[in-house]
C-alpha cells in the first residue's frame, strides 16, 4: 500500500486499527496524517481524539490509557506515536529509553495490538528510510495492521506535484522546465536529504519574486534558484576546459563566499575529475555508453554531465588535473598555503597548465 491508498481507505471508512508510516519523505507522512484528521477529526473535539505522543518518552501504561480512552463525539480516535525506541536496534536505544526497551515491554505492546477496537486508528510514525524489517513490531503491525513507505516522488508524480505546487501560486511552469527545476533543485541528491519541503521553499521563493508575472521560465529558475553544489561544480570544471579562468574565479569566489568548505570544494573537484577519467578509461576500453553507466553507478543526471563534460578533456589532461589536485590537498592540509590561495592556485594551474 501507498499514500495515495491510505487516504482512498481513509475516505471510504476502511481503515485498519493499526499502521507504520516510515520513509524518508517527510512531508508527504506529514500530508497524510493532515488529510486524515479532515476525515476523521472534528477540530471542536481535536484534543480529545487525536493524540500525538513522542515513543521515547512513553511506558506500556500510558499507550494503553491513550487507546483504551473512547473517542468522543467521533468514530475514530487517532493516536500518533513518533520515533519509538522499539523499532531500534539494542546499541541505538542503549542511551534513550534504556529501562523501556526491554522484551517485556516489547511483549505487552506486541501482544496488545492484537486487542485494538475498531474505533482507533494507532500510527507509528519512523522519519528514516532505514527499517529493520526484521523487527518484531514492525512484523507483527504488517500482519495485523499495514506497512507504509513514503519514498521520494518520481517520475510524472513527482512532476504533476511541482506544477499543482505553482498553481496553488497562481504561477504556471511549463513541463520542458518542470525536470529543471527539480534537477536544480537537487531532490535526488543523496548528500543532501532535501524532501519536498525545500521544494515548496522553492516554489513560495520563486512565486513571491514574480509577483504577478504569471509564467516561470528556466531564467526565472536559474536567477532564483540557489545552485545546488554539483552544478556549481559542473559549472566551475566546465569553464576550466573552456580556459575561461576568470569565470572560473568568479564561480570559485561565489561558492567561497556562500561559506562552502574549500576542502569540500576541492573534495568535489577531484571527485568530477575522477569520474571524468573512469568515464573515459571505460570508454577507450570499448565499453559502450550504457555499460559505462552500469559500472560507474551514478545518478542519470549526473552520468549526462560527466560524459558530455569529457568531451572537453584529453586522457593526459585529466591525469594531469588530478596530479594539481592532490599537490592541493597536500599543501592544504600541510598549511603550506592558505586554502582559498590553494584552489585559486589550482584553478589557474587547471586553466593555463594542463
């Protein structure tokens, strides 16, 4: 089961007594709970049918008073239960909650879902992506309940998201850019745990800056926009294969003073530039564009950009753009040069040298 199916179930009054949210979406667990507590919840009588509580702090006691507690003036009573140590390993949960982690505890509470009324809608809620299936509660609320992952949107969902997003603003974005804008976005960057909540952040931002300009195009999105660092990334090594070291500067002294790290900088310099060789040692080796893309395991967003951004590179200049870089790394970390000297020395030597 879905999102979307929950809140269908919801809807026709078919819901399970029991059910675990987790995922790394958080907004989408956080629409979900909102639209069913418009189904369920008069907002006269919120705080004595629905009832959030934090798993850390709660005995076996105080879940079953919470569930045994009739609903009032309502059909359903919805108790939320966040982050409960139980759906953590024994070293996770050895500094919070110690005394209640125990078999016991875990027991009566697995025991005790078997015994839920009709009227109650229990929701374990697990911001994280990373569930032990394994658990028993987590199996023991598949088999009487229901599991539900909220993963990133993709594909035409996630896109019917972003333009229903920009409409809420009176702002129209034509689809050609919707993929632009999620790609500058850096949704799909696993460095970065952006949700849709920095989308919406985006789309409030770039919706106050139009006013009552109706239309968002690429330029409105590139003006806006923070870059994201992969692009100012792509951006900087595309203007060194250009030799266009004043832009390079320029890009370089922009994430300086957006106060990114220079060693994290330098970091994803050599990082670009090592995928840049691999991309073209598999290449010169026979491999076909697909199977390079297979070996390197990047993100199709990123694969595009490496192997059109190599096209700028001999084999003998990228081996030699790293030999600058790692002299770099060493006269950094050695404190033989001032860090922002270093990489404007680098970006210089990446210009002019190689």
């Amino acid at each position: 089961m879905n999102y979307k199916d929950f809140i269908n179930k919801a809807k026709a009054r078919d819901l399970k007594s029991v059910y675990l949210f987790y995922g790394e979406e958080h907004y989408l667990i956080d629409h979900t709970i909102y639209a069913l507590k418009n189904i369920y919840i008069d907002k006269a009588f919120e705080p004595l049918n629905y009832i959030v509580m934090e798993g850390k702090e709660l005995d076996f006691e105080t879940i079953l008073n919470a569930c045994e507690t009739l609903p009032f003036m309502s059909d359903k009573k919805i108790i939320i239960i966040k982050d409960h140590p139980l759906f953590k390993s024994k070293k996770e949960t050895e500094d919070e909650a110690k005394n209640k982690s125990n078999d016991n505890y875990q027991d009566q509470l697995i025991n005790y879902l078997d015994q839920l009324e009709d009227y109650l809608c229990l929701i374990f809620i697990e911001k994280t992506s990373n569930m032990k299936k394994s658990n028993k509660l987590y199996k023991k609320i598949l088999k009487i309940g229901d599991v539900i992952e909220f993963k990133k949107l993709r594909g035409q969902d996630l896109n019917n998201w972003v333009e229903n997003n920009f409409k809420k603003y009176d702002k129209n974005i034509h689809k050609s850019d919707i993929n632009y804008f999620i790609n500058y976005s850096a949704y799909f960057d696993s460095k970065q745990e952006k949700t849709l909540y920095d989308l919406e952040n985006e789309i409030i931002k770039i919706s106050n800056y139009l006013k009552d300009d109706k239309i968002v195009d690429k330029s409105t999105l590139e003006l806006v926009m923070i870059k994201p660092l992969d692009m100012n990334i792509f951006n900087l090594l595309n203007s060194i294969s250009q030799k266009d070291g004043e832009k390079a500067m320029i890009l370089f002294n922009e994430m300086y003073m957006s106060n990114q790290p220079v060693l994290f900088i330098l970091h994803m310099v050599i990082r670009q530039l090592r995928n840049m060789l691999n991309y073209k040692v598999l290449r010169a080796k026979g491999y076909t564009d697909g199977d390079a893309y297979d070996k390197m395991k990047l993100s199709k967003y990123e694969f595009k950009k490496i192997s059109q951004q190599s096209n700028n590179f001999t084999l003998s200049q990228l081996k030699n753009a790293m030999d600058y870089c790692l002299k770099t790394d060493r006269d950094i970390k050695f404190s033989l040069v001032e860090d922002r000297m270093a990489l404007e020395i680098l970006i210089a030597n990446l210009c002019y040298k190689i």
